[in-house]
C-alpha cells in the first residue's frame, strides 16, 4: 500500500501518527475519538483496511464476530459495560469520514446524560 492511499487509521496502525492504544490485538487497535461526542468515545478499527461494513464478504466474519467481542469488553473495562451504543456509519452519507471500517464505542458516565431512542 502506498503513502498516498493509507487512511489515517492504517498510519496510525502502523504507527506513524502518535495515538494512545487502549487495546491491540493481532486483530484491531481500540484508540480515543479525537472529536468526542460522549464522555466516552472509543474507536474500535480493524487492522485489516476494510473500507466500509458493505465492503466486507464472508471471510471477514470471524474479525466482525471478533469485533462485537472487543467492544463490549471494552466497555466493560471502561466502566461503561451496562449501557453504550456501537456505532458502524457506512459510507459519506451515513457520516463516515474515514475510508476504514470502524466502530464508534460510546457511553455517559453520568446518570444526567443518558441516551435514549429518540436522538440516534
């Protein structure tokens, strides 16, 4: 893969951007979001560049399985294990701004600031 066609989270990978691994595996890295949109926003990314979830095919269902594994014991690690949200966007218009897969893992410590259905 070349310079040009790496997306930001394979640089950090590979580490050539500095970032703070919460968790790695031979799998997928867990980092902070450097935006936060909740008192706890993780990223969970797959090593292997899988541009969007669509783009996935059924070799790739162990790592998606493994995946869903990493984030709620995440979760749970962070303290958050009983209530999160695991957030996939697909593709521009859903709001994915990176071209590779990720998880958004996100939770309120605060009891005043809980999520509810009505603002997904």
């Amino acid at each position: 893969m070349s310079t040009e066609t790496k997306t930001i989270f394979t640089k950090i990978i590979e580490r050539e951007l500095p970032a703070e691994f919460l968790y790695e595996d031979e799998f997928c890295i867990v980092i902070r979001d450097i935006n936060p949109q909740a008192s706890v926003h993780l990223l969970l990314i797959p090593r292997k560049p899988i541009a969007r979830l669509v783009d996935s095919d059924e070799h790739d269902h162990q790592l998606l399985g493994h995946l869903m594994l990493v984030a709620g014991n995440i979760a749970k690690e962070m303290g958050v294990g009983d209530a999160f949200r695991l957030v996939i966007n697909n593709g521009e218009g859903a709001g994915q701004t990176v071209p590779h897969l990720h998880f958004h893992i996100l939770a309120e410590h605060s009891e005043t600031h809980k999520f509810s259905e009505t603002n997904l």
